[in-house]
C-alpha cells in the first residue's frame, strides 16, 4: 500500500509545531523540535527551541534548550538560551552553560546542576586509597554483622 520505499526516521531531523498548533498532552521527540504554537504539557526532546510566537505550559527536559517565546514551567538541560524577547515563569536548571540576553524576563530560580555525562558515573566505581586488599585477584568479602545475626 506504501510502496517499498520506507524512509526512516533521521534523528537529526527536525520538527516544527506551527503557529497554528495547540497540543494538549506530554510531547516527546528523540530529535530536535521548533515550537511557534502552544503547548500544554510536558516536553521532552534533545534538543528544543520556542519561537517567539512560541508557548510551553510544563516542564521542559532537553539537552539544548532555547526560548524566544514564553515559558511557564521548570526547565532542565545541559545547555539553556534565554534570548531578549523569551519570558521564563520557572525555575531553570542546567548543568553546562546558561546564557541570556539583554531583556530576557526570567521569574524563578537559576541552579547550576552536575553535569550528566558517563564520566560523571564512572567515580563511582573508581579506586580508592581505603579499597579493600584483594585476595587471590578477587575482592574481600565483607559481612554485615547484622545480617550474619540474623543468618
């Protein structure tokens, strides 16, 4: 019916909410989205940017985040543009950079998060001067005393 011709689906493509587009309910893209209409419910994108025309009432979780438009909810991403003509009612956190411009109108609180990359996991499971001394290349077993109580 569609023929052999099946286009798949390019992350780097983008995806446009016009003007005369008002969207009820959480919005989802793995890909880049430009918002000029209105959306009422949470975002979640890779990257995202609200024209001036452009309205999100909910959170907005991306990695690039930029607004021209109007915002009212909380931001989180690693990279945060507030140009001069975007008003944010919410509080803004990011973990890379965050930028404004002359007569950007922001209402909320500003907070620098850790960054996510994997490094940032990794310490975790890094060594230590106190690491426990290995026994025959393994690891020593510890024992909760509590537990063994109970065993």
């Amino acid at each position: 019916m569609f023929g052999d011709k099946k286009k798949l689906l390019n992350d780097s493509e983008r995806s446009l909410i016009s003007e005369t587009v008002s969207i009820d309910g959480t919005v989802n893209s793995s890909g880049a989205i430009d918002i000029a209409g209105l959306i009422k419910g949470p975002v979640f994108s890779k990257e995202l940017v609200v024209k001036e025309t452009g309205s999100v009432s909910g959170s907005i979780e991306a990695d690039q985040v930029e607004v021209y438009g109007h915002i009212d909810g909380k931001i989180s991403a690693e990279n945060v543009v507030i140009g001069n003509t975007g008003v944010v009612k919410g509080d803004i956190e990011f973990s890379n950079n965050l930028r404004t411009e002359n007569g950007a109108d922001i209402e909320g609180y500003i907070k620098k998060m850790p960054s996510k990359s994997k490094s940032a996991g990794d310490f975790l499971f890094s060594k230590t001067k106190d690491e426990k001394k290995k026994k025959n290349g393994k690891p020593e077993q510890v024992v909760n005393k509590e537990s063994e109580a109970l065993i």
